[in-house]
C-alpha cells in the first residue's frame, strides 16, 4: 500500500531576541528562529535529570561560533587511570583550558592555507615564519615563538626561504616532509637576521656586506624531520644554489633530516648545506645529527672561518665528496672552518674524498676530529678501493686526527697480494690511532707480510702492539713495534717486547716501504712452532 502523506513534525519555536527561549518539557525540541540556534528540554528532577533547564544543540550554523561555544571543558587526559594531575600543585587537574587555547598551542602550515602540492608553497611558508617570528609587534616576544609544523607530503620550492633566530620548524620525518626544489639560482632555506624588514627586506649574508649583525644574527635555530630536495628536473648544475645556507648562526642545529640530489657531479653549489660566516659573526655551535646527505656533489662545504661544528650519525652516500672544507678559501677569511668534529658517520660510495681540508695561507691548525666513522669505497670514482684516484681523508692543514675510524681501503690492501698503485688512507699531517685489533695465523716461515699500511710521506711513524701466542709451545709474547720510515725513504723497524715461556718464540720483524705501490710492508720471520698474533696499531704522519 502506498503512503499518501506522512503528518509534518513540528517543534516549538519562536524568536530568542524577543521573546526568550521558554523552559521546555523533557525532550520537547524549540527552534529560535531569529538566532538559528536548536534546544532540547533537560526534563524535570524526578525524571532523573541532573540539571533543569534547556540544551542546545550543535547545528551548521554554528561553524563559525563552534571554538568560542566549546569553552572550558578541556582536561588533558580526563578520566585516565590513575588521574594526572596538571595543575602546578600537582594534586589537582587544570579544567579551566579552553579548546582554542588547546588548539592554538601549536601551528601547522595547514593554518596558513598550504597543502602539499600548492603553487605558491614558497609563499606560504615564508608568510607562516614571517607572522610568527619576523612580525615587529611581536618578534622579539617569546611568547609567539611557536613551533611551526609542517605536515606530510612534497611542497614544491621556487623561492629562497628566508628563517630568522628563534625558528622551530619540524616535518613528520625523513622521506615524509619534502621541501622539493623545482628551480635554478636559489636555495631552499637561508638563515636571515632578525631585523629583516617585512615584507621582502630580508637582512641576509653577502660577501663583504655588514647585513648580520651581532644582535640579530640567526640564533637557536631548529630544523627537524624535513626533506630537502633537488627535484629530478633541475640539471642545469651550474646554475644551482645549495639546498640550504647556514649563514652566521649560532647555537643552532638540524635534525634528522635528508639532503637528496640525483647527481655526484663535480659542481660545488650543487651540495647539501653551505656553511658561511662573516668577520667575526661567524658560524659556531652548529649540530648535525642524524642527517642523511645522497646524490650530491659535497654534503657539507665550507670556505669561511667557521667553527665548533659537529656532525653526528650522518649517512653521507653516492657523492662526488663528502665533507669540503676550504677549497678555496674566501676573501677576508683565513683557515676556512676549524674545530670540527664528524662521528659515528658512515661515508659510502664517494668519488673523490670523503672529507677534504684545504690549506690556509697561514698554515694555522685546525683541530678536526674523524672519530668512529666508517669509510666504504671512497676515493676510487666508484670503482672499488683497488682503483684509488684520492686519499679517503685529506688533511691538509696541521693539528687534525682520525681515531677509531674503519677504512674499506685497509681490508683491501691486506687482502691482495699484488697492489700496482695505493694511495693513502689519509695524507697530511695527522695522528691516526686505530682501535681496531686485527689477528694473522704465524707459521713457520721467512719474510711473511704481517700488514700493510698506506706510505703517506717521507717523516711518518707508525707504532704497532702486538700479543703473539704459540699455545702448543705455551709461549706468549707481548710488544710493540717502532717503525719509522725517513725522507731517504728507508723503513727501519725496531721491536721492544716481554715473553713467558720456554723462549721468544723465534719471531723477527722488519720493514719495507715500497714507493711504486705507496705501501709500508711489516713483514716476519718466524723460526719456532706455529701460532697467532694479534695487532693494531697507530700512526704520525
């Protein structure tokens, strides 16, 4: 059967600015119709309501009034189990926080009208750090120094972002939050001084200009969780700008995030993050961690007096070179950066060198530290360590060390009996201490190489302790080996060593340096019963 007609439900209504909203009855419904607002009676006592009066209910009309409406009523982790107590006393809950204060405690680009794929990212972006950091009735105000988030996704670049000090910016991680380069001739982000003048009067460093001053030079600056990015299409490699200018900071640092290129080009500006101070507004206190730097022409370059940088737990891999310091040291400057320190970093598939220093005109140290880095196949333009073009590390400015690193190349060299040319591990003038232990079976045998080390110049220095054990003979031997190789490019050996048992074990070593395959041989002879020994050993250069 069909329906006919179905009686219109009504509701009470009236006008809320004339008339009021009347008491209603329990679950009668009242429309104000002047104020477009919904209510709906509480019911009485009796019938169990636990408060007389009327409710209203949320409409579409109430979009634009919906975060002054829901007041006081937040509490963080309301009925948790046991309570968290949030007020300062520590024995009760703040109730009193309103939505909007909640909701405002944090901003994302989203806020300032950008999504992934925008036009005008660039923009936005700018426009979001502008208002909360750069804006002259407010920036000088912690208060509105809030950590800006910039959400999953690619946000495509065509204009330099220009951060001032006191920046927070954090993404939703490596490979989520993409900062994509579409264009030539400007870097994704420069550090500005905080008296950079809206809108466009960005305060920036400029070879032998006075922009940054002391007072507003880029200070406590943090970059977390982003991607930069060179988009696949930008090949015009002469014409590119680094991905990201460190310029004049302080005390500032970028974390866990990713310098991606498709080149290992040999174009500097073709890099990851270019580090540049001026006079005596320098960069210093700079940290990198967690950082991933691949197809690029450097990771980090620098030819200014920079210092006190440190890069951490970095992945540096499929570049042209690795860490540059002074190629070509820039006007005013005079040693290029100094005091740096790069550990627990892992250098692979690097053309040239993994970390190269240049030299300053006033031969003046440096003081870098390589420590517990691990160097896989550099320096042989990708085609294995056997193939070496460069040094993996080349100091060449005074007071640098290296500790406790792994070379790829050391393993190789040891485990080839014929080598036509090696080039250094590491040439200048360095202290290299090795941690590692390494053990060789001894045999009854005459002129047996034991190790072979990279010849890095005519004065170096090479100190080896050792621990040979012959157990059948119950023999132990403890010393350390002295071999000095000389400018008459002679390698002299001497042996300082304990034993206990039935005699020394019958072990002769020496030396020789071969300077055709640029190696440092320490051979020995071995008249006695057969055993181990196990070695590591130091080096001056």
């Amino acid at each position: 059967m069909s329906v006919i007609e179905i009686a219109k439900i009504k509701v009470r209504r009236g006008k809320a600015n004339v008339e009021g909203v009347p008491q209603l009855d329990g679950g009668e419904l009242g429309w104000a119709v002047d104020t477009q607002e919904l209510f709906i009676g509480n019911g009485t006592s009796d019938e169990g309501a636990p408060n007389i009066g009327n409710t209203r209910l949320l409409t579409e009309y109430d979009k634009p009034q919906f975060l002054t409406f829901a007041t006081s009523t937040y509490i963080f982790a309301d009925g948790s189990i046991p309570t968290i107590y949030t007020d300062p006393s520590g024995s009760a809950q703040i109730d009193d926080l309103t939505l909007q204060q909640k909701l405002d405690s944090w901003v994302t680009m989203v806020d300032f009208g950008i999504s992934p794929g925008d036009s005008n990212a660039s923009l936005g972006i700018q426009n979001a750090i502008n208002q909360l950091y750069l804006n002259p009735l407010n920036k000088t105000n912690p208060n509105t120094r809030i950590a800006l988030k910039i959400g999953a996704g690619t946000y495509n670049i065509t204009a330099t972002i220009y951060v001032p000090p006191n920046v927070t910016i954090f993404g939703d991680g490596k490979g989520k939050t993409i900062l994509n380069m579409i264009t030539t001739n400007t870097s994704v982000m420069q550090f500005c001084d905080i008296d950079s003048v809206l809108p466009g009067g960005f305060l920036v460093f400029e070879p032998g200009s006075n922009n940054i001053t002391s007072i507003g030079r880029p200070t406590n600056i943090s970059l977390s969780g982003i991607t930069f990015k060179y988009d696949s299409t930008v090949v015009d490699y002469a014409n590119v700008l680094p991905l990201l200018r460190a310029d004049c900071a302080s005390n500032s640092s970028i974390v866990d995030c990713a310098f991606i290129g498709s080149s290992n080009t040999n174009v500097v500006n073709y890099s990851g993050i270019e580090i540049r101070g001026q006079d005596a507004i320098t960069t210093e206190n700079l940290t990198l961690d967690r950082v991933d730097f691949y197809g690029l022409s450097r990771a980090v370059f620098s030819d200014y007096d920079v210092n006190n940088i440190n890069i951490n737990n970095a992945s540096l891999m499929n570049l042209y070179r690795g860490i540059s310091f002074a190629e070509s040291i820039a006007a005013g400057n005079e040693t290029g950066p100094t005091n740096v320190k790069v550990s627990n970093t892992v250098f692979e598939d690097i053309r040239a060198e993994a970390w190269y220093v240049g030299t300053n005109p006033a031969d003046i140290s440096t003081f870098h530290v390589s420590n517990r880095n691990t160097y896989r196949n550099v320096g042989n333009n990708l085609n294995g360590d056997l193939s070496a073009v460069t040094p993996v590390i080349q100091f060449l400015s005074n007071g640098n060390l290296s500790t406790d690193d792994y070379f790829s190349r050391y393993e190789v060299i040891n485990s080839t009996s014929t080598i036509a040319t090696f080039y250094q591990t590491i040439k200048g003038k360095t202290s290299v201490t090795q941690n590692a232990v390494y053990v060789k079976n001894v045999q009854n045998s005459t002129a047996t190489v034991l190790a072979k080390i990279a010849y890095s110049g005519d004065d170096q220095f090479i100190e080896a302790k050792y621990i040979m054990r012959k157990p059948l003979a119950s023999i132990s031997r403890k010393g350390k080996l002295q071999i000095s190789i000389s400018p008459d490019l002679t390698a002299v050996v001497s042996d300082s060593f304990n034993y206990s048992g039935i005699n020394d074990g019958g072990l002769l070593f020496s030396a020789s340096l071969n300077t055709t395959s640029n190696t440092v041989s320490v051979l020995y002879s071995n008249s006695d019963t057969d055993g181990t020994i196990e070695y590591k050993f130091d080096q001056l250069q």
